[in-house]
C-alpha cells in the first residue's frame, strides 16, 4: 500500500492518539509513502507498541475508507530498535524527522 498525504496524516494522528492513551512518549513520527517512522519511549518492549501503532493506524485508514482489505496494510514484521541512551534517542529523533528526505 503506497500512502497518499491524507492518509498519511491519518496515520500519524493515529499514532499519536495510541501513545497519548497508553502514556508512550512519542518523540517524533514521519510517515512516508510506503513506511512510517515512529520515535515512541514506553516501559515496555517495542513488540507490543509496533502492534499497537499497525492497529490503530489500521482502524483510521478503515473508518476514512482508505483501507477495504481484511488483511493487514503493513509487513508482517517491522524494525523496532532499542535506544539505550539520551544520545540514541537524539540520534533516531534527528534521523526521522531531518533525514528522510522531502
């Protein structure tokens, strides 16, 4: 699925939403055409929040009618990293929101 402007921005409003209700941190998000990054702290490991991020993102894209396919838009798997120091998180902040390109 390549996402349009709208239904990008419908993806990060999603994504901030599930961080706000689950109290992440949410440092930053970008999504692209065809892949979304998300800078998000939580007391937990990333498994649970990369499900969370698909699923909510999911039902906004279905409830706009962007996405009529029962199955999942995204890849099965996803990139999570863990960001050990301030300096890590620094990093992956700056990469996602200056280094992704126009």
């Amino acid at each position: 699925m390549r996402l349009e402007e709208q239904q990008r921005l419908l993806v990060e409003e999603a994504i901030k939403e599930i961080c706000k209700k689950r109290h992440w941190d949410l440092w930053v998000v970008n999504a692209r055409t065809n892949h979304i990054h998300a800078v998000v702290t939580a007391l937990c490991k990333p498994e649970p929040i990369l499900t969370a991020l698909k699923a909510k993102a999911t039902r906004k894209l279905r409830e706009a009618g962007y996405c009529r396919n029962v199955e999942s838009p995204w890849a099965k798997r996803g990139s999570k990293k863990y960001l050990w120091t301030e300096q890590d998180v620094i990093d992956a902040v700056v990469y996602v929101q200056y280094e992704q390109g126009d």
